[in-house]
C-alpha cells in the first residue's frame, strides 16, 4: 500500500502569512493527489485535484504543486477562514490520506 | 444540488453488525463512483471503500472481508454493511462522490455528506 507522509503535522501562522505544507509518498503517484481542507464537526472540502488543478470556488491563494513523490500546498496569504486540517490523498492506487497538517492561530 | 445524507450510525457491541446508507440527491448516481470514509475521533481521515458506476468494489485492508460496500440505484442509494465491528471502526463514516476531471487518472472526491457517527463499544 503506498503510504503518504504529510508535514508538518501541525504550525502556528499569522494572518497574511505564507503557509507551506508537504507531503510526500513512498512511491511514484505521478500527479494522482489531492488537497482538502477540513474544519471541526465539517466533511472534508476538496481544494485541488491532479496536484496542481484549484477545484472550482476555491480562491487563487491556494496552489499545490509537484509530481512523483513530492508535493506542496500552498496558501499564499493566510486568512481567517483557512485555520483548519489539511489533508493530502493519493488516487494512483486505491486511495491514501496524509495525516493532517492542522494551521493554527499564532 | 448535490446532497449526500448519510444515516444507520448508531452504537454497538463489539462482533455486531450495522449498515449505513447514503441517500444521494441532484445528480445522476448511477453514472458515478461512490465511497466511504471515516474518522476516529480526533483523527485523520481513512479511506474504506469505493464501488464503481458499474458495481466493481475495493476495500482497504483494514475492512476487507468485513465491510460490504453496495448501491442501490433506483434508490440513488450508497450503503456499507459492517460486520464483526470492533473498537477501532468507531468513527464518523461519510460518504463521497469521486469525481472525474479532465483526464480518467484525475479522481477526487468532490461532494461529502455530513457523516454519520458509528461507535463500537461493550
């Protein structure tokens, strides 16, 4: 089973920070990997697909990147709204879920 | 709009047995993939299963041979039947259509119910 190693699993940020996320898996997935943000007592919310590809009404200060093994999230100027649980998931194999990277309030 | 209602959680014994439904609305089930996934409380999220618009199931290793995914769909009904439940598969369990982008290795799921909350306790 491909293993997804997300990081980290949880950071302190600011309004108007930059926030990086990663995750990485233990084999090749090409691009098959998604994003989600999920907040306390909600479902998970999809943000990106393929890696790269901002899923319709999430804002442009969400971007991910990479192919392979190695991915980023991305949140270029952090805003309220976006303190919550991310979660990478790999669909090149059946499905893997990350840990969860929890943004917190510094 | 797309609707996914999630129902069946509820507590029971270690070794017992429930069925959950997902009761899907706005759109045309039968031509999409259906899943289910949960979270332990205060956990990440696990995928479980997933059965295809033409009935082809897969299960993680962790349910295999226990959990039966289905679907109705005259119903527009997703369902998972789980047998000798034991403690760690308390979790809410929600149900998610995967969704197709532009290329057929472009999956995700786009659309979640609520979860309903299943508890395996003595």
């Amino acid at each position: 089973a491909i293993q997804m190693t997300q990081s980290p699993s949880s950071l302190s940020a600011s309004v108007g920070d930059r926030v990086t996320i990663t995750c990485r898996a233990s084999q090749g997935i090409r691009n098959d990997l998604g994003w989600y943000q999920q907040k306390p007592g909600n479902a998970p919310k999809l943000l990106i697909h393929a890696a790269s590809n901002l899923q319709s009404g999430v804002p442009s200060r969400f971007s991910g990147s990479g192919y392979g093994t190695d991915f980023t999230l991305t949140i270029t100027s952090l805003q309220p709204e976006d303190f919550a649980t991310y979660y990478c998931l790999q669909d090149y194999n059946l499905w893997t879920f990350g840990q969860g990277t929890k943004v917190e309030v510094k | 709009e797309v609707q996914l209602l999630e129902s069946g959680g509820g507590f029971v014994q270690p070794g017992g047995s429930l069925r959950l439904s997902c009761a899907a609305s706005g759109f045309t089930f039968s031509s999409y993939a259906m899943s289910w996934v949960r979270q332990a409380p205060g956990k990440g999220l696990e995928w479980v299963s997933i059965i295809s618009d033409s009935g082809n199931t897969f299960y993680a290793d962790s349910v295999k041979g226990r959990f039966t995914i289905s679907r109705d769909n005259s119903k527009n009904t997703l369902y998972v039947q789980m047998n000798s439940l034991r403690a760690e598969d308390t979790a809410v369990y929600y149900c998610a259509r995967r969704g197709v982008g532009t290329s057929d290795y472009d999956e995700f799921f786009d659309y979640w119910g609520q979860g309903t909350l299943v508890t395996v306790s003595s």
